[in-house]
C-alpha cells in the first residue's frame, strides 16, 4: 500500500482506480475524493461508506440498482465489470448448470419484484449453493431489514475491491 | 412523450434509457425511479435536480468530476459518452484548429487545479468561440460562485438529455 501516491492523485486518475469499488458509481469515488489526504485504507474506505450511509434512501436504493443480477443479462450478454466477472466466476456463478441458473434467475426475479432492487451478494465471499440459499432466505425478511443487508453487502464488496487495489496488487497504482 | 411507457418501466429498462441525463452517474436515474410515477417531463427532472441539491458539497463536486474535459483527452481517445460526444460536436469542439485545441487544453488545466473539477458547459448552447470566453471568465470567478455556476450547466445538459429522449425520438422509448 503506497498511500502517498493515492494522495497524489488528482481526481480524473483517482477515478480511474477507484470508480468502481461502488459498483457503476464512480460519483461515489469521485466525491471521496474531496477528502484527501487519506491516512490509510482504513480512513478512505470510511469515507466511501460514509457517504453512502448519508445519501437518501432513494439514493441507497439507487445504488443496489446499478448492480448487475448474479448469473444474470449482463453476466450472459457479457457486460458485466470486470470486478463484478471475476467475483461472479470466483463464487461458480459463471459455470450454473440450467437447472441451477434457472431458479437462480425465478428467485432474482421474485426478490427484485418485492423489494424493487436486485439481490446483492459479496460473491467472494460465497458459492453456488451459499447464494441460492441465502437469496432464498433474504427473499423473506421486511423490505427495512433487507435494505439494510444488501447496503452491508455493498460495503464488503467495496472492502474486498479496496484491499485488493491498495494490498494485493501495489502495482495497478 | 409517453409518460405511461415511462412509469411502466422497471429500474433496469428506467437506467438503461436514463441512465446518463446526468453525465456517468446512472445512480442518480436509479434513485429517481423510487419516485415513480412521474406525471410529465418537468416532475421528472425536477427529481433529478432536488436529487443533486440535495447531495452534500462533495457529492456535488462528484458529479462535476464525473464530466469529461470539453475538448479533452476521452475525445481525443475516442471514450466520450455518446450523449457527450454529440454536444461536443454541435459546438465545433471536435474540429478545432491546433491553436484553439492547446488553449482549451490550457484554460481547463487551470481550471481544474484551481476548483478540482473540470469544466463544465452546455455545449449545445454554445460555439467554440463562446466556450473559450467562457471558460476563461469562469476561471476568474469565487470557488463557491463558480460551484453553483456550474451545477447550473449539469442542469442545463440535463434538461436538454431528457428532452431528447421524451420529446424529439419518442421511438427510443
């Protein structure tokens, strides 16, 4: 982790890096931003979650809904972020046989219909059998209880794409 | 314009057609479709403005930081939105002269450094002459002066992008 480079950016390459720890939100990144310098990875996912936590929640919803189906459209028209790829393949959501991509596709459905975003999932944190079990489970808590989950979920996600920007792999900065 | 095709859409139909009135911030088109039904144009993008008023300093400079440089690098790559590729065009930006490109190319590198986000004009409202003036107006003016300035022309763009799309080519929708 090279903070000091991160603090160095200015905003276009700061968005270039981190547009995407919020999936198809880089106006998240890109407001972060105004509240450089960063001590460490700890303070600037902290800001990243802040500004989620103050939007409205319109804005909260808004933000599961630019996040693709698992196994869905986007991963079959392929058109997913390379992000979300590698977290789908990662958790065997790019390898469903029918049957499993069906009911996978009929649950999406259902819990979009009720809860009017999509299921959200830290894939990488899952497998095959974990997520339709889970989306299974989730399809059954009030739509409060259930906002309040994916929103969790969105921040592991962004944790996880964060560490990898910043530990994993120091060369991409 | 057919307000009921609108109101009849999922999020995911919703952001893919109005994903990007506000320029790479689909989140913004995915909160406002909470607010459904919209009874005409001016009630639909008056939520798309108390969307952005209501986001605090950092959100808003986000949003500006979301905007390519008129005349700037993603044109010359050939990576502009088509929404901005088609503005930047009516106002002669994609034709300009070596001269006037490198002043451009001046003038929004100052501006830049000097409010951390890049300048941003309606550019159909414009021509190249009128942008250069401009630019080099604004560049003089007080950082939170020059912040509702230009949160004026993201509105200004806006409006123009949803025309388009309600108005002038009913059959996209």
């Amino acid at each position: 982790m090279d903070m000091a480079k991160v603090n160095s950016m200015d905003f276009g390459e700061f968005v270039d890096v981190f547009g995407n720890v919020i999936e198809r939100c880089p106006l998240i990144a890109a407001a972060v931003w105004s509240q450089r310098p960063f001590s460490d990875l700890e303070e600037l996912e902290k800001h990243f979650f802040a500004f989620i936590d103050a939007l409205p929640q319109s804005g909260q919803e808004g933000i599961l809904r630019c996040h693709p189906d698992l196994a869905g459209r986007e991963q079959q028209q392929g058109t997913l972020t390379a992000e979300s790829q590698r977290e789908q393949s990662s958790a065997g959501l790019t390898s469903l046989g029918a049957e499993d991509r069906q009911r996978l596709a009929e649950l999406n459905a259902q819990y979009r219909a009720r809860f009017g975003f999509p299921f959200v999932l830290a894939a990488r944190l899952s497998d095959r059998a974990a997520v339709l079990r889970e989306l299974a489970r989730r399809l059954r808590c009030p739509p409060a209880h259930e906002l309040r989950t994916a929103l969790g979920e969105v921040k592991k996600i962004g944790h996880l794409r964060l560490a990898d920007l910043l530990l994993s792999d120091p060369a991409r900065l």
